[in-house]
C-alpha cells in the first residue's frame, strides 16, 4: 500500500524560531493535508492543497503542494509555545482513493 | 463550519461489555464518515469506512463482528466495539467527508479514549 514518510520525527526549538517538517511518498496523491493534533483531542485541520506546486499560507503556516505529487512540506513561522503538538501530513488519491494516508507525526516542542 | 463531535470522549468498561461511540457532523451533510483507531504516541490507523445507508467496509485485519459500524443518516454514525477486552483499549477518531467528491477534505472529530478493564 501507499506509504509516507514524514521527517523529522521530534523537534525541540526556541520561541521565535522557524519550523519547517514535511513528507514524502513513493506514490503519487491527489490532495495533501496538514493536521495538528493536541493530547487526547482529534486532529485539526491546518491546511489543505489539491493542486501540484500549490503554495498556501494560514496566518503563520504556509505549505506546498510538491511537483511531483510525492511530496509535501509545512513551514511554521515565529514558533509560540501553543504551537506544541503533533502534526500529521496526510495525503488522498492515488491507489487508496477516497481515503487518507497518514504521515508518521512529528512531535513539536516549543521551549519558551 | 465543518464541526464534527464524537460521545462519548471517554468511557471505561468492563471487559465482556459492548461499547458505542457515536461520531456527528455537526453542519454539514456526509455520505462518508471514517473510524480509525490510534495507539499512544503513534499516527491514525484507518479501521473502517462509513458509507450512508450501505454496509461499512473494512479495513484488512480489522475484525467486522468485533467493532460494528451503522451509518444510518448523513450526519450520524456509530460505532460498537462488541464483547470488549483490554487490547481494545485505544482512542478511536472519527472523520467525516465534507462533500460527495472522494478527494474533498476529512475533518476529524475529537476522539473517544475508551479503557476496558
């Protein structure tokens, strides 16, 4: 099946700083998503992007839709401690249409 | 816009009991709602999907007769975790489908954490 491989798994940074994660895959998707999910809560929806080389911003998160349609990548500028989460990439289409592929997650630690 | 709600948020049972969990769209319409099942510290596992008004279907390895899963109108599915055990101990998400296009956006509701003692 459709795998995707979400790097870095954890990152510990400084109030202030740039955040960058993203994903790959060794298959195409149609959409690409981004979610955070807080402890014990269902993920949220940050951004969505359906089509290839799509740039979108949200207030001080921007990602983009990749070329290829393998790969995905969030930024999150001035990281604030509420930012602290996990963050999925999710993708749709491809051999698993109709249904999401999640990333691995990767853990945000905001040190005030 | 886009809210969807789960009840419980959580439950503990004993184990031999049957659970339900219930998954909403709040303000929209969805002909296709998601359960998927997440371990600690680990991403979402898809269990099923949930088509309004057919049979559910599963995904490989996940046992039909145990986690049982009616879509019975466009804003409400339920799930049952049937003769519940400690393995099935988990926090279940459900998803909802904002249109009839399978690529339109899944938004997630706010998790059961069920604990089977």
């Amino acid at each position: 099946g459709q795998q995707l491989n979400q790097s870095p798994q954890s990152m510990f940074i400084q109030e202030g700083e740039d955040v960058s994660m993203n994903c790959t895959s060794s298959s195409i998707f149609n959409t690409w998503l981004w979610y955070k999910q807080d402890p014990g809560e269902g993920p949220v929806l940050l951004i969505a992007l359906y089509k290839a080389g799509e740039l979108t911003s949200n207030g001080r998160l921007t990602a983009q839709f990749g070329i290829t349609r393998k790969d995905s990548f969030l930024n999150i500028s001035a990281s604030i401690p509420s930012d602290v989460g996990i963050y999925f990439c999710a993708g749709s289409g491809g051999t698993s249409y109709g249904k999401l592929t999640f990333g691995q997650g990767t853990i945000l630690t905001v040190h005030p | 816009g886009a809210v969807v709600s789960q009840h419980p948020s959580w439950v503990i049972c004993k184990s031999g009991t049957s659970v339900k969990i219930e998954c909403r769209s709040l303000d929209f319409q969805a002909t296709t709602m998601f359960w998927y099942r997440q371990f600690p510290k680990q991403s979402l596992m898809l269990m099923a999907t949930s088509n309004e008004g057919s049979k559910a279907t599963y995904e490989q390895g996940v046992e039909k007769d145990k986690f049982l899963i009616n879509h019975a109108s466009l804003t409400l599915s339920t799930l049952t975790v049937t003769s519940a055990h400690p393995e099935d101990s988990s926090f279940y998400i459900c998803s909802a489908r904002i249109g009839p296009d399978l690529t339109d956006t899944q938004y997630f509701g706010p998790g059961t954490r069920l604990t089977v003692l």
